[in-house]
C-alpha cells in the first residue's frame, strides 16, 4: 500500500476547497461557480468511493473502512469558517448532500446492498415521508438506496427533476456524486481553473 492510499482525505484538502470558495465571487448561477461547489461535493464523494473500494479489496476490514468514512466525515460535516453568510450557506448545502452518501456507504460495508426495493421505489418512498415530514425514514429509504447504487445500480437523475426541493432532492444530489465517484474514482483536481 502507498502512503496516498493511507489517506483517503485529509483536514488540508478540504480546507483548500474552502479557501477556494472564499476567494471566488460565488454566483450559482453561474457555470464555474456551479461547478467548483459540485467538484467540492464530487471530490468528497470520491473520497468515500475509494474507501469503499479499499474495503472491497480486503485493504481494510469493516472496522478500518468505518473508521476510515467517519474520519472523512468528520472533515467534511464540520462547521466551515466563511465570513459570507451565503457562501457559508451554499457550502452547507454540499455538506447537506454529502450526509447521505456517508451513511449510505457504511451501510454498505455493515450490511451489504439493499434487496427490498430498487432505487427509483427508494427515492419515490423518501419523498413521500418528507411530504408527511418524516426525515428519519426519508433519509433512511435514500440511504438505501446509496447502497444499490455502490453495488452497481444505477440511479437516473431525472428523478430529481420530479422532487420538490428540498433535503431528499439534496440527498439525492449527494447520490449523484456517489454514483460518479464509484464508476469513476479520480481525484477531481483542486487547481482547476
């Protein structure tokens, strides 16, 4: 094992990200403000897709992969130190996005992939508890669902479009990355202009 593949994300790559999003005049709006709040999401995501592969190559056992997911976790879900409230709240928004896809990947190495249900159902039955404002069980069928897409399912992003806006449509969001980070795990350059 190589030293990069010992740490799957570190305090320093994060905190670059979000020194990117202070300089940056953040419109979302705009393509390439758009763009490095998802390559903020998506490097994250592809954090978790990396740990999940080192699981399944038997480079970490079950207890070594949660750690490891928890330690990214902890990075990524932490308060961020943004003067401008509405950077701070698009930044939140990606952290919103990624809970999901944290729980949706130790769920997966704890227990395997769902089998009760396809993502479609699982996304559907979210956005019907969130209707009736029951976030525990939306969060629940959506992590889930996490777990078909880490085993290969494929999550069609046009379900989105039919959702209100909201924490599953967020949630939903986090997925998406999740879904690109497993099919294509390469580290999203943080110097990209």
């Amino acid at each position: 094992m190589t030293d990069e593949e010992d740490t799957f994300y570190t305090e320093d790559r994060w905190q670059n990200w979000i020194g990117r999003v202070a300089e940056e005049e953040l419109d979302p709006e705009n393509e390439d403000s758009a763009r490095l709040l998802l390559n903020l999401q998506d490097d994250a995501a592809i954090a978790v897709a990396k740990i999940i592969s080192a699981h399944e190559d038997g480079r970490l056992d079950e207890e070594a992969a949660i750690d490891e997911l928890a330690g990214v976790r902890d990075i990524v879900l932490e308060d961020v130190d943004l003067e401008d409230e509405e950077k701070r709240m698009l930044v939140d928004g990606v952290q919103t996005s990624l809970v999901c896809v944290f729980y949706a990947a130790e769920e997966y190495i704890a227990a395997g992939a769902a089998e009760d249900g396809t993502i479609e159902e699982y996304v559907h039955a979210a956005a019907d508890a969130e209707a009736n404002e029951d976030l525990d069980a939306a969060l629940g069928y959506l992590v889930q669902a996490g777990t078909r897409i880490i085993d290969g399912d494929e999550l069609d992003i046009a379900l989105v479009e039919d959702l209100e806006y909201g924490l599953v449509s967020e949630w939903v969001n986090g997925l998406d990355s999740l879904q690109s980070a497993m099919s294509d795990p390469e580290v999203v350059e943080e110097d990209e202009d």
